[in-house]
C-alpha cells in the first residue's frame, strides 16, 4: 500500500506542473494586475509604477516569473505578498483552520444525512418519501450557491434575528465555542444542503443496486430483519461509490465553501482567495490554486485506498 501511495503521488507531479503552468499563465493573461491599483492614486508616477513592477519581479519575462514562483514554492515560502511582503503559506495557514471547520462540518453533515436519506429513498422506491427527496435534491441543485446563502441570512439573521449574518466570532468573544457554533450555522447549512443533495442521489441508486443482488434476496430469505440485511450485508457495499464520490466532490466542496465565505464573511481561504482577486495578488492566488490541487490529489489518493480497505475484491499495485 505504501508503495501504491508512493507512485500515485509520483504520477501526480506532472499534472500538478500541469495546473501550475496552466494557472499561472491564464492569470496573467487577464486585463489589469497588481500595479492597477497604483495607477489610482494621483501621486504616484510612472517613475514610482515602474521601480514597484522591477521590485515585484513584474518586469521579468513570464518563463522567468514562473521559474521564480516555482522555486519559492520548493522552498517553502511558496512565494511573498505583493501588498506586505508575506510568505504566502503563512497567510494561507492562517486561513487555513477557519475553512478546515467550515468544510469538515458540512461535508461530515452531508454524508450523514445524504447517506440515510437515499438509503431510505432506495428502501422506500416510488413512495411519496422518495419523491419529495428527488424533488428536493433537483430543486437544491438548481439553485445557486449564493441564492440560499442570502435567503438564509434574510429569514433567520434579518427577519427572525436567531443567528448571526456573518463572521465567524462576536467582537470580544473570540474563542468561545458557543459563539463559533452560532456563526457556524448559517454557512454550514447553506453549503451542506447543496452536498446533501449529490450524496442523496448516488446513495439511492448505489443503495437500489445493492439491495436488488441475489445475496441480498438470499439473506431476506433466512428470515434476517430489513436492519441486519441494511447494516449486516448491503451496507458495506453499497457505500463503496460513496467513499470514490468524495475524492470527487472536493472541488464542489472548495467552490461551494468560497461562495459561502463570501456571503457569510467568514474568514477562511475562501474569502482570502477573492480578496487576494481582487487586489490581483497573484502569488496567494497561485498558493490557493496549488494547495486546492494537492488537496484534491491526496483526497483522491486517500479515498482509492479506504476503498481496497473497505472491498477486498480492490487490489492496489
């Protein structure tokens, strides 16, 4: 097994260069960039605009500025602010566990509750449960993102006043759980209820398919109640694409999670990503872009190999 992991991350390298090159150069392709904003304040001259750029490196050929990136990213300061002067994993690692909370929470909700609902969706097939669950889920899934956001802050921040609109801690009350949790709600509901949705079809039809196999039909035949045939026999099998559906849905989950951040202020990595957008900080954008790329790399590698745990049938080499 370790000798699988170690080759699935050597084969990962050039699809991470991949998404690095690829990255860096649509970024700097877009209209604007980093020196805009000085362009704004009437006291700056061209003489000032120009030492900035030959101080930030800007004046380099693009090659030349990637070589530099990718050499700071080896080292480990994954490069420096333009506005501070920052190693950018430090800002990043400060962001870092606000999203881990956020995006742990609602993707362990998610799977929770999508899980049992398709799993009764697939026990109850065609009744009036089953519908209302596929409706719900077509109706989640149409919607976006920043829709249920702002419909949740309208009805139970503004209307009701039961929750907090925003941030992640009262002024003065940083620390304290309770405070985290109430801020917690909000985001976590809006952004689980879009999971909830995916994880509640692919649990149905992976749960139907299971529980219509001739040892499954065999096992009802001994007289084992519908709970041992569910838990004894169908669902080991059946949550195998549920386990491959999560290495999958981590780019909905960093998406999902940014779009949140946003509407809700919470101070994660998604907000820092359309900050360091907006200011056209390329090196924390380019730290966001790799830290999403080997999030997903080495969640895809973890789910391959829950899945030769969970299904001996599965054998890694």
């Amino acid at each position: 097994m370790l000798s699988y992991a170690f080759w699935r991350i050597i084969h990962s390298i050039p699809l991470v260069i991949g998404v690095s090159i690829i990255g860096f150069g649509i970024m700097h392709l877009a209209p604007g960039g980093p020196l805009a904003v000085y362009t704004l304040n009437p006291t700056i001259t061209v003489t000032d605009i120009e030492r900035i750029k030959v101080a930030l490196g800007l004046d380099q050929p693009i090659h030349v500025q990637y070589l530099t990136w990718a050499k700071a990213m080896l080292t480990g300061t994954w490069g420096f602010t333009f506005f501070g002067g920052r190693p950018v994993l430090e800002v990043i690692v400060e962001r870092l566990p606000a999203t881990m909370v956020l995006m742990g929470t609602s993707m362990a909700l998610a799977m929770l509750i999508g899980t049992a609902i398709g799993m009764l969706g697939a026990i109850r097939r065609n009744s009036i449960f089953d519908y209302l669950a596929t409706t719900g889920a077509m109706l989640a899934l149409s919607f976006p993102t920043f829709w249920f956001g702002l419909m949740a802050i309208y009805i139970f921040a503004i209307q009701l006043g039961w929750l907090p609109s925003g941030g992640m801690y009262e002024l003065g009350e940083e620390g304290n759980p309770w405070d985290l949790l109430r801020h917690l709600v909000l985001p976590t509901m809006v952004l689980t209820l879009v999971l909830v949705a995916t994880w509640s079809r692919y649990a149905r039809s992976s749960f139907l398919d299971v529980i219509q196999q001739d040892y499954i039909r065999t096992a009802r035949s001994k007289g084992l109640s519908t709970r041992a045939v569910l838990f004894g026999h169908a669902f080991r099998n059946a949550v195998i694409p549920l386990v491959a559906l999560f290495g999958v849905q981590l780019p909905t989950l960093f998406s999902g999670a940014l779009v949140a951040e946003t509407i809700f202020s919470w101070p994660g990595m998604g907000r820092l990503f359309v900050d360091a957008l907006n200011m056209k900080e390329y090196p924390v954008l380019m730290g966001m872009i790799m830290f999403t790329a080997l999030f997903v790399v080495v969640g895809n590698l973890i789910a391959d190999i829950a899945i030769a745990l969970i299904d001996p049938r599965v054998k890694l080499g």
